[in-house]
C-alpha cells in the first residue's frame, strides 16, 4: 500500500461521499415507489438489507482500486468484533435506562405502553436487526470506517473527528435527512460522538454498537410503530439518549484506553 498524498485522499473521500449520497438517495426512490405509506417491518427489513449490499459493494470496488484490506477501516477478528460491537452497544444501554429511570422517577417524561411484552421485545429484536443493516452498519462502515481512516492518514484523531462530522452532516443534508431544526442540531453532535468512540477504542464496531442501540430505542418510541404515548419526548432523548451514554461512554472508554493519543495520525504503508 502506497502512502497517499493529500489530493488522492480527498479523491477518494469525494468519490466514496457523492457514491453513498446516490446510493441512499436511490433507496429513498425504491422505497418511495415500491413500498406503501402504511408502515411494514418486512419491506423495511428489505429496503435495509438493499442498502447494506450496495455499500459493502461500494467498499469493496474503493478497496479493491487502492489493494486495501478491510483490516484497515478499524476492523479486527471476528470475535473481536462481536465484542467490540457489544460493548458500544452496552455503553449506551445502561446509561440509556438509568437515564430513563431517572426521567420517569422525577416526572420529567411520562410514558404509557399499549403492547403486550412478548410482542414488544419482538417487535424492537426486528427493528433493531433492521436499523443494523439500513444506518448502523452502512453508515458506520462509510464514516467511522472508510473516511475516517483516509482522513486519519492526514489528520491527528481530533481533527479526524471534526471533519468526518462535518462530511457525515453534509450527507445528511443531500440525502433529506436534515429536515428540522433538531435534526441540524443532533446530526453533527451524534457525528462527533460515533468518531470519539471510534478513535478511542480503535473499533468502528465499537460506534456500530452505539448508533444500532440508539437508533432502535429512537425509532421504537415513535407513533409510527403504536407502542408508546411519550410525554417529554425531547427531553427524554437529550438527557437519556444522548447526554448520559455519550457522557458516561466517553469517560468508560478514556479510562479503559488512557494512553490514547489523540494528535496520532496513521498513515498507509
């Protein structure tokens, strides 16, 4: 592997960037045409799956053109992967329920549930597989894996962190998925904290883990799947979702990895 200068990194970055914004830009059109309004977990499930194969498909062409392994995106064994992925999963789990103790206990959020237990575990096991293969997994692979390992060949970790959320917020805007004055304030922050979890623990699994558990608890609260009435909604999500497990995540992690130094770059050989 050849030591690549700045201007073929930035090609390759723009490449990787404007494929990803067609990409996601052509499932919105497949789901727009082929799927009903009425909301269905398996036409979601499949939709996910389409946009898991044609980014890994898109990985596999830029890697291929640079003689790359996958290794080199922050990639490791598989096991150690799957633990990877369990602990940014559990690193925003558990300070996730105790926030959410913490919100109903001082009546900051009220929440009322119309399903059944066994059918509302079941309910959150499909859509959290789904939310895996439509963002956590694609998602995480283009910017915690690809373009923050090109940018970290260039950039010290901090300044990697600050640039792959300005490109991950600028294919938000390119994609609609910056429609609200909350979303421009979550979007860039949500960036932010996926690349400190990737540069601390040297693992886009471990931000995989993190964006699958938030994104399943986000999504399963909503109206559109009719298990929860949430009063507070916005502050359960600031204080319980984002504050807490980014707080409390940062801080696990820096003193699991203290000897990280965040002015390393690592450049290809």
């Amino acid at each position: 592997m050849k030591n690549y200068k700045m201007k073929d990194i930035i090609i390759r970055i723009a490449a990787v960037l404007a494929s990803a914004i067609i990409i996601w830009n052509f499932i919105t059109y497949l789901s727009d045409t082929f799927i009903s309004q009425e909301y269905s977990s398996l036409s979601h499930f499949v939709i996910a799956l389409i946009t898991t194969v044609l980014t890994i498909i898109l990985l596999q062409v830029a890697l291929k053109i640079d003689n790359t392994s996958w290794n080199q995106l922050g990639q490791a064994t598989v096991k150690k992967n799957i633990l990877s992925f369990l602990f940014g999963f559990f690193l925003w789990t558990i300070p996730a329920a105790i926030g959410i103790y913490i919100c109903l206990m001082l009546g900051w959020v009220e929440l009322k549930v119309y399903t059944d237990l066994s059918y509302l575990l079941l309910s959150m096991l499909i859509l959290f597989i789904t939310v895996f293969f439509i963002e956590a997994l694609p998602e995480e692979l283009i910017f915690r894996g690809y373009i923050y390992r090109y940018l970290n060949a260039l950039f010290p970790h901090w300044g990697t962190i600050l640039l792959q959320a300005l490109l991950f917020s600028l294919f938000a805007y390119f994609i609609g998925a910056i429609y609200s004055v909350e979303q421009l304030q979550f979007i860039p922050g949500f960036a932010i904290i996926l690349g400190v979890f990737r540069a601390i623990s040297g693992s886009m699994w471990t931000s995989i883990g993190f964006h699958a558990a938030i994104m399943t608890a986000t999504q399963i609260l909503g109206p559109i799947h009719g298990h929860f009435d949430v009063a507070g909604m916005f502050t359960l999500q600031f204080f319980s979702f984002i504050l807490l497990p980014s707080v409390v995540g940062a801080t696990v992690l820096s003193f699991i990895y203290a000897n990280h130094d965040w002015r390393r770059k690592i450049p290809f050989h």
